[in-house]
C-alpha cells in the first residue's frame, strides 16, 4: 500500500475541524524538514498521520501524534502495519487526541497494543475556556494574575504580533539556559511560522515597553482549539509583568477567531492535589510553570496514556532502556 499524498490529506482532514495541529500537514512538513519522513494513510472515515524517525541499523520508530482522526482504528490498522513494516520500525506509538474519563470508545484499548510508560507530549495541561465574555474569562482567573495582567497594562506593557524569528530564537535561547529547558534550532521556528502563519493559524506575539521587547510567545489555532506551544521571556523589567499580558493577548487573539478553548501545554504529570500541595517547593522540570500556568483559571486535563505495537521485541526492549535512561519526556 501506499501513503496518500499532502493534498489528499488535506482534503481529508478538512472533514475533521477539530483536529489537533500535529495531526495537520503542516505539522508533518515541520517534522519532515527536521529529521522525521511523515507519511499519511486514509481508509474510509479513519486516517493518521504517521512520523517516523531512523534509528541505527536501518530501522524507524512510527509515532501518531494525536491522532488517529475517526472512530475506527481497525479498519486503517492493516494499511499502518504494511506502512511500519516497509519503513523496518520497531514500534508504532500513539498518543491519541482524547482526554481521560471521555470518548472511552475511541483511541483506547486497541487491539494489539499495550499501554506505554513513556508519552512523547506532556499528558498534563491546562485548559482554559474561551466561549464566556473576556470579563468572565477574567474572573475566573486567579485574583494576582488579574493583578498582574492590570499592572502591566498600567506599566505601558503593549502586545503586538511579531515577525522577528532570529530574535525570538535568542530570547527563547536565553530562556531554555535559565529555566533548564531545550531549545530548537533557530530554522525550526522559522519553519513553523512560514507553514502556519500565513494561512491564520498561527501567530508571535511579542510584549513589550518603550521599544524594547520583553517576551514573545508562538500560539496555535486549529478550529475551535488553540495552544501556547513555545514561550520566551528576558531578565529584563520583570516588575512589569509582561508575561501575564502576554498570555491574556494570545488568549484574546484565540477568542477572536472563534476558538473555545486554550491550552497551555503542559504541566507537571500529577492529580491536581499533589500539584497544589507541591508547587510552591518544587521548580524542576514542569513544576517551574506551574504556578504561573495555574493563576489562568483553566481546568487540569490528563490526556488518554500513550500506546505501543511492538513489531521487533528485542529492539523495543532497547528502546524501553533508552528511554528510561532519559527519564520523562
């Protein structure tokens, strides 16, 4: 069998408003420029876009990232496995676009697969509703990052759309050193820009104040959903609180285009009270942006557990040691 081509995919999905941005072409022309091959099937109702990325010896490891799109796995399940056969994976995973507790029939417990301890995205987040009037999206936040959202305001803090990716980059670079996170390549951001913003999908806001930017933001919108996907800020008049004006623009622009919900991508993978007893003492990881991401007033969701088909077990056991060694992703 073979892989349906991008504008065949396109048509496709377009059956699909609501579908995550990963499991867009676009997403798949990102990953494809930066070391993966994408390639998408369609049986039916049912498709996915599939990533595949090499690993030594000339085998891949195949991922759906949110995806399937449909409600009937089996009936694409043949196409895939042919798919990751000719491409020699070890393993498909997949981290379907579903919350826990919902849609129990779709994306869980699919035959021939097992659940998976390691997951590629953060299953944590938190999502804040859209679909009230801004007053009442401000209400529902916590009372000091309604403060702060004023303050900076009142500190001449102003919001506008950004095209200066080079400098994003340096800032954001700036920020991965600071805060102990990993940052792409300076082409990857461009790359994501060029791909989703012209057709409205996308937009970089930057904050700033006499000039002088001091924090930007890439957000993502598809259908009624938007993300918070990439975030950088300077050391540089923190007192202005340009980062909590900054989100509230982005949850603006979201709102403006008719999206209903906004993520904010990922926290700590712990039940909400272990986040609320823990978050004041811990900083590592997640645990940095939790506080800030909390004051929001958005709603904990865990996303559905990755899942596994292992075609090469003795390779997968390697692959499960790898990843151990990594810890979290």
């Amino acid at each position: 069998m073979s892989s349906v081509s991008k504008e065949e995919w396109d048509q496709f999905i377009s059956n699909y408003p609501e579908a995550h941005f990963m499991q867009t072409s676009s997403w798949g022309e990102l990953k494809s420029s930066f070391g993966w091959n994408a390639a998408r099937v369609i049986k039916g109702s049912t498709g996915a876009q599939i990533l595949f990325r090499e690993l030594p010896l000339g085998f891949s490891a195949a991922y759906i990232p949110k995806g399937p799109l449909g409600i009937d796995f089996s009936q694409l399940s043949k196409d895939v496995d042919q798919l990751c056969r000719k491409h020699r994976a070890i393993l498909l995973k997949i981290e379907p676009d579903r919350w826990v507790g919902e849609h129990a029939n779709q994306g869980e417990n699919i035959p021939g697969f097992i659940t998976s301890q390691f997951n590629i995205q953060p299953p944590n987040t938190i999502l804040v509703d859209l679909e009230q009037e801004e007053t009442e999206i401000l209400n529902r936040m916590r009372q000091k990052t309604r403060y702060n959202i004023n303050l900076a305001q009142k500190k001449g803090v102003t919001v506008q759309p950004w095209k200066n990716i080079e400098s994003f980059h340096q800032m954001l670079t700036l920020t991965g050193q600071r805060d102990r996170f990993g940052v792409h390549s300076r082409e990857y951001y461009q790359r994501v820009y060029d791909l989703f913003q012209p057709s409205g999908k996308c937009e970089l806001l930057a904050a700033t104040f006499e000039g002088k930017t001091l924090a930007a933001l890439i957000i993502i919108a598809c259908g009624k959903r938007a993300w918070y996907v990439y975030g950088a800020s300077s050391d540089e008049e923190r007192n202005r609180m340009p980062t909590y004006l900054l989100q509230w623009e982005a949850m603006r622009w979201a709102k403006s285009r008719g999206c209903v919900s906004y993520d904010l991508w990922g926290v700590p993978d712990e039940d909400e009270a272990s986040l609320e007893a823990n978050f004041m003492d811990r900083k590592s990881g997640l645990w940095g942006v939790y506080r800030f991401k909390r004051g929001f007033g958005g709603t904990i969701r865990r996303s559905t557990q990755a899942m596994d088909k292992i075609y090469m077990p003795f390779p997968y056991l390697l692959y499960k040691k790898f990843m151990a060694g990594r810890g979290s992703t």
